[in-house]
C-alpha cells in the first residue's frame, strides 16, 4: 500500500480519543490519585484479577478458541470469556476472529494483513485501529462458522452494552461496595484497560520483531521467552504462525504459557475437549530443517578448511532427513490404510448386523402372518360348521 494511501485513510475517531484519554488519564490522573488518596489492597487485587480475566479470555478465548479453533470449551467457559473479552474492549469474538485468521492468512502483506509488521512497530503495534485502512475492512466470510455461535452472536449484538457495564458499572459498583469508586474506576477500569491493551497489542508488534525463529523463517513471527511472560505465554508466536492450530504456544513443557496451564486445568474438569495437538514428528521436522537453513547460511558466509567435505557431510545428513521424512509419510499412510480397513470392517459387520436383525424381523413378521390367517381360517372354518 502506498504511502499516499496510509496518510489519506480516514481516522477513526471512536478508537483514537479511546486509546488517546484511557491513556493520558493512565499516565496522569492514575499515579495523582495514588499519591493524593492512595489505593487499598483490595483495589489493587481487584485490579489483577479484571486484568488476569481480560487477558486470558483474549489469549485462551478470542485467540485459540474462536479464531484457531484449538479446543473446545463447553457454555460456561464459552460465556465467561465472552463476557471478559468484551470488558478487555478489544472489539467482538466476531470481528477479532475474523481479522485474526486474515493476519494468519496473509501475514506481512502489507496490502492484505491487517496489522501488517512491514509497515513498522507504530503501525502493527495501534496504529492500524487508528485509521480505515483498506486492509482493515471487516470481510466475515472467513467467519461463518463464528457465526453459527449463539454466545458469538449474543456478544455480538449486545457488545456496547457488554462494555459499557464491564468497564464502567461493575467496577463503580464494586467501587460503591468498598468504598472509593473513583479509585476503583481509575485502577481497576483505566489503569487495566491500558494494560490490557498494550499486552495484547506487543503480539502484534514486538512479537514480529524480537525473539528467534526456531520452527520457520517464512514470515516475522518469533518465539520469545520474555515477551510470553507479559502475554500469558503468547511470546512463542513462531511456533505459533507455524502451527496455528495447536492449543498451545509454549509447546515445551518448561516454556511459560499459562494459557496452555489453563486449557489443560479446564480439560481436567470436564470444561474442555478435543484439545488439538501437532504430531511431535512434525515438530521435529520444522525445527531440523531450520537447522539445514542455518547450516546452509553459514557456509555461504564462512570459509572452512576441506568445505567440499563439510558440504558432502550436509548433503548427507539431508538426504538421511528426506528419507526419515518419507518412511514418515508411508507408515504415515499405511496406519491410515489399516484404520480405513478397520473401519471398513466395521462398517461391514455392522451392516451384516443389521441385516440379520432385519431378516429376524422379517421372520417374525411372516410367523405373525401365518399366525393371523391361521386365526382367520379357524374362524371360517367355525362359519362352516355352523352353517351345516
């Protein structure tokens, strides 16, 4: 997109004052307060807790349960993260999820990806919800299954009200309830919502900009340890840009991804299902070859002592990598092959199952037949014999 295009593009106003005085009053009008009147344990609990909610129904709701669909998550978690991720104000499940998967679809296009890293830290990080860009126009017909979700639809169609309440009246009530509802306004709805925000936007831009690429090197993404310290474990964004569908980021189980922790905790209770995982082998196979990327590179860029053996060995190692990658995909199609038998089998006993029944049934049907017209002919032959 060109640059006259960028400049030209209408500003949104609605998104511009919001994240301009949400911010300003974070800055100024948040720290006043605390060093005029202070905050109480309690506010700054409650603060963490909104905040913890907004943040885990964006990453573990908005992200890898609507726009990746990575699990399943029965009414209740489906409604709590509605409900939350409505107070994270990051606009609906909706429109969240279908601007996600366009990212996916297109990342680093700048013409298509809607919060493209290309056009630089400002423009991936908020500048994109500043301004009409064309690559930002709401197209929901990568959404329709998103559609078909009554709680989508409810958050939806009542998302300003959902707002509206979560930012502002719940924490006045809970202000009202404690005590101090400017305090309570301030820290648990500003001062949070700033924080909410600007976590969730640094997936979109440092996420694209600092770490390493371990798994692929195909787009900007990059995994990295201290950004998922901030982003309930959403740092490890290569690995997620390469396997988008798998629940979780932090795929090593020393790696912080609380939002993995917590899919898992609801999978354990009975609150989530069909928790979608990549095969380790494909795992594996990501990260060796960008090992050949790196080997490659390097050679390019250095001088060794007998290169042309040193290249023979990498030629080796990855002739012995595709051959590994193809017994790979023929056990792959012969455990397929025998499952397609087996169920074929199945299928097969069960029609033959079926059709035994059928001819029992049938069976009993000519017996009760026979069984009627001996009645009738006992009666004919009872019309006989008085009739003489």
């Amino acid at each position: 997109m060109s640059a006259d295009v960028q400049q030209n593009a209408p500003r949104i106003w609605v998104t511009t004052l919001l994240f301009s005085l949400t911010f300003i009053i974070a800055v100024t009008a948040v720290p006043l307060y605390g060093f005029l009147v202070g905050y109480s344990l309690t506010q700054w609990v409650l603060f963490v807790v909104f905040l913890a909610f907004c943040g885990f129904s964006i990453t573990a709701g908005y992200h890898r349960l609507w726009s990746h669909r990575a699990y399943d998550g029965n009414v209740v978690v489906r409604a709590f993260f509605a409900f939350w991720g409505a107070c994270a104000l990051q606009n609906s499940i909706l429109i969240w999820g279908s601007g996600h998967r366009r990212h996916h679809r297109h990342v680093d296009d700048n013409d298509k990806d809607p919060y493209s890293i290309n056009r630089g830290f400002w423009y991936a990080h908020i500048g994109w919800m500043l301004r009409n860009y064309p690559s930002g126009e709401v197209d929901l017909s990568n959404a329709q299954d998103l559609q078909r979700d009554p709680i989508v639809m409810f958050q939806h169609k009542y998302y300003v009200p959902l707002v509206l309440f979560s930012n502002i009246a719940l924490p006045a009530l809970i202000g009202l309830a404690i005590g101090d509802v400017i305090g309570t306004l301030l820290l648990v709805g500003v001062l949070r919502l700033v924080v909410s925000h600007h976590v969730t936007f640094f997936i979109n831009s440092l996420c694209h900009m600092w770490g390493n690429q371990p798994y692929t090197n195909t787009n900007t993404a990059r995994d990295n340890f201290f950004l998922a310290l901030v982003t309930y474990g959403e740092g490890y964004h290569n690995f997620h840009h390469y396997f988008q569908t798998d629940y979780r980021n932090g795929v090593r189980w020393w790696q912080f991804d609380p939002t993995k922790w917590l899919i898992n905790v609801l999978s354990w209770v009975g609150m989530a299902s069909n928790l979608r995982r990549v095969p380790d082998f494909k795992i594996q196979e990501a990260l060796v070859h960008m090992q050949f990327e790196k080997a490659k590179d390097q050679l390019k860029r250095i001088h060794l002592p007998n290169m042309e053996a040193w290249k023979e060995t990498l030629e080796a190692e990855y002739q012995q990598f595709t051959k590994t990658l193809a017994d790979w995909k023929q056990l792959r199609a012969e455990w397929y092959e025998q499952k397609r038998q087996e169920f074929a089998e199945k299928k097969q006993e069960l029609q033959e199952k079926w059709h035994r029944a059928a001819a029992r049934t049938r069976f009993k049907e000519m017996e009760y037949m026979l069984k009627m017209q001996r009645k009738r002919l006992q009666m004919l032959n009872l019309n006989f014999a008085a009739a003489t």
